[in-house]
C-alpha cells in the first residue's frame, strides 16, 4: 500500500506523470521500433541484477466504454475550461463568484502569524475558506474592509487552530464567471469539429481513450513491478543512479509539501502513513526498477537510438507545453528524458510479449474493487500483527521482573 501512495506522489510531480501523458501508453499499440543496446550509461545493468521472467507476465485488455453521463461531464468541464471572467465593480460580491481578497487574523488581540495572505482567490459558495466568512462576503464591494469573529480552522492556522479569531477581510477583485453554451458557434470558434454531434462523438471517444490510458498506465507499471520483484538485486549499485532516484524523491515530497503548506514528515505521516525508512525503501525499489529497465532494454535492445531520442523528445515537449526540446532539457537533462523513452519501450514489451485475457470494464472495475478491499484488509491484519507483537513484549517484560 504504502509503494502504490508514493509511486502516486512521485508520478504526480515527476517525469513519469508526464510520460505517462504519452500517446505510446495505450497499451503499447503504437509499437516501438527496434531500438539498439548501445547506451550511455557509465555502467553494465546486468553486473547489478539478475532478472526474473519477463516474458509471459499475466495482463489484461479492457473493452472501455463511455455513458452518457460521462460524455457529459467531459463536454462540462471542455466548457468550464473555456469560461469568461468579467471584473465587477458596480455590485457586491454574490454567490459563485470569483472573490480575490486578503487576510488576517487575531487572537486577543495577538496577530497569528500563519493566518494570512493577499491576494486569496476562491469562489464563493464552493466552501473554499470558512464558511462564517464566506458568508458576509456577500454583498461586499471591492475595496470594503470587514472584520468577522470565527473560530479558526485547522485549514488556516497550525498555531491556534480552534481558537476564537477575528478576521479582518479586505475585497480587492470580483468576478463573474460566464460559461459558453454548447452549440455550432462554440464548435466552431473552440473545437476543430463542424457540427455539435461530431464533436459529441468525439468526446465520447476522448473519454475511452482517457480511460485506457488510465488503465494501461497502471498496467505497465505493474507488469514492470512484477519483473523488479521476481529479480535479484546485488548489495553494491552504481551510486550515482541512486543518488539520482534519490533527489527525485525527495524533490517530489518536498514539492509537494510546499504545495500543501505541510512540513514533510506532516505529509509523509499524515497522507502516506510513511517514515523517512519507507522512503528509503522506496528509493532502493526506484533504482531497482531503472536497472531492470536498463537490463531488459540492454538485453532486447530497446535503448533509443539518437534519431529515437529526437523523436520522442519533441513529442515529449510538445505534448507537455514545452516551446522547445533545449527548454525541456533545461528541466530535466537529457538521461531522465531518455529513460522516459527506454521505460516505455520496455513497459510496452512487456505488454506485447504478455498472456492477455480480454475483460469488460464492468469485470475491471469489479478487479480493482476487490484489490481494494484486499489492500484494507492487510492493513487491518497489519494493525493487528501490531498490537500482537506490543503484547508479545509486555509478556516479556513482565517475564523479566
């Protein structure tokens, strides 16, 4: 459980994530060519680990289809997406309009030095903030200054969270949100489409494709899971490739703490129930699943070739908003890019050369239903074994008086 939270995090807010936008995922239709096994690595894969079989892993195709209801939340968000914001200045703010406004709070008479902000955007009536607050925002024109007296949540304060607070609020921008309606101008100013049924049916195969590639993506890095845990892994490894399976991660964390406004070992505890040795840990089986991707694409040749290389990295930025493949590098570097482009020749290879079975997507989810409660169920069994080994050492202690 605690590898699948954190391969999350770190596709989240690393390459992988990006990669994983990548036409090449579904489900390794758009096959790669042969590669080479000639690489720029400053060592030999196969001096590091033994693999396990690779060839012959169990997989799945999945017959995805897509209500109506899921068409239609697609085209809502396409319009959303799409939505116009006017400046308000002639009315008071009203709900689900988009308030910009700054902050702060006190306690008797103390300011909280965690408990404010400029220039803090929400939309009012979507319980963003504080529901007091919200309230007598209501009505407010930009530029009116107003105190509220509320309870402080933990949301907005570490240091006095609960505590009775008085907000001052200043509004500094309103603004009106305007949905476009779906109809043949729309199609025709926002979408390459010519009538709004063809872009319905278009839709609809969008949401098909987004769903397999949610499923592939999980797939292919179970089946590369699958090899990593069936290999054998010497106690020496190159340290530089897991200095930078290192840095990756901890980048990621650390990201993503700053993002939540958490301190690590908060987000680690509190949204992964991990400690820095399950981090550890995972740092170890992200090297080992690079030096098995590097094995297997030595051993099948399925490193990329320089013109591969260019291919792929144009692809990549393009899909990914990148202006050019210099400003991508600029991010990144030229080896996590190629990595990128080897791991999913690899994952793709061993989809082709897995044993298939065809499911619907009513059997998939009923899959992914029960591998959840199975998940659930060790962690009850986990808790359990807990308190048994607790006991186990009260036992011996009071052996020892």
């Amino acid at each position: 459980m605690k590898k699948l939270l954190i391969t999350t995090l770190i596709l989240c807010l690393s390459m992988t994530m990006l990669a994983g936008c990548s036409k090449s995922k579904d489900a390794a239709s758009d096959k790669k060519e042969t590669g080479t096994s000639k690489n720029d690595l400053a060592f030999n894969p196969e001096d590091y680990v033994t693999l396990g079989d690779y060839e012959g892993l169990k997989a799945y195709e999945v017959d995805f289809d897509a209500t109506d209801e899921e068409v239609e939340d697609a085209i809502s968000d396409a319009l959303y997406e799409n939505a116009t914001y006017t400046d308000v200045t002639d009315r008071g703010a009203k709900e689900e309009d988009y308030v910009t406004f700054d902050y702060s709070a006190t306690v008797d008479g103390k300011e909280v030095e965690d408990c404010t902000d400029t220039d803090y955007e929400i939309q009012l009536g979507n319980e963003e903030f504080d529901e007091a607050i919200e309230k007598e925002m209501v009505g407010k024109k930009v530029g009116e200054t107003f105190t509220v007296n509320t309870e402080i949540s933990e949301d907005l304060s570490t240091t006095n969270a609960e505590d009775k607070g008085v907000f001052t609020i200043t509004m500094k921008k309103i603004q009106e949100e305007t949905v476009p309606t779906l109809d043949l101008d729309y199609v025709k100013e926002y979408t390459d489409y010519t009538s709004v049924e063809d872009y319905k049916k278009g839709m609809k195969e969008s949401v098909i494709e987004s769903k397999k590639s949610d499923c592939n993506e999980q797939l292919f890095m179970d089946l590369l899971q699958n090899v990593v845990d069936d290999s054998e892994f010497k106690e020496d490894y190159p340290q530089e490739l897991y200095d930078d399976c290192e840095s990756m991660i901890n980048e990621s964390i650390d990201s993503s703490a700053e993002m939540f406004g958490m301190s690590r070992e908060d987000l680690l505890a509190n949204f992964y129930g991990m400690t820095e040795d399950d981090v550890k840990n995972e740092v170890l089986n992200e090297m080992h699943s690079r030096l098995v991707v590097y094995a297997i694409a030595k051993k099948e040749s399925l490193f990329l070739t320089d013109s591969q290389y260019e291919k792929f990295a144009e692809e990549f930025s393009e899909e990914n908003g990148y202006e050019s493949v210099e400003e991508l590098e600029e991010d990144y570097g030229k080896e996590l890019i190629a990595y990128e482009g080897i791991y999913e020749n690899v994952t793709s290879f061993l989809f082709d050369k897995a044993e298939k079975t065809s499911m619907s997507e009513e059997e998939y989810n009923s899959m992914n239903a029960e591998e959840g409660e199975t998940v659930e169920d060790e962690d009850e069994t986990d808790t359990d074994d807990a308190v048994e080994i607790e006991d186990a050492d009260d036992v011996d202690a009071e052996d020892e008086e």
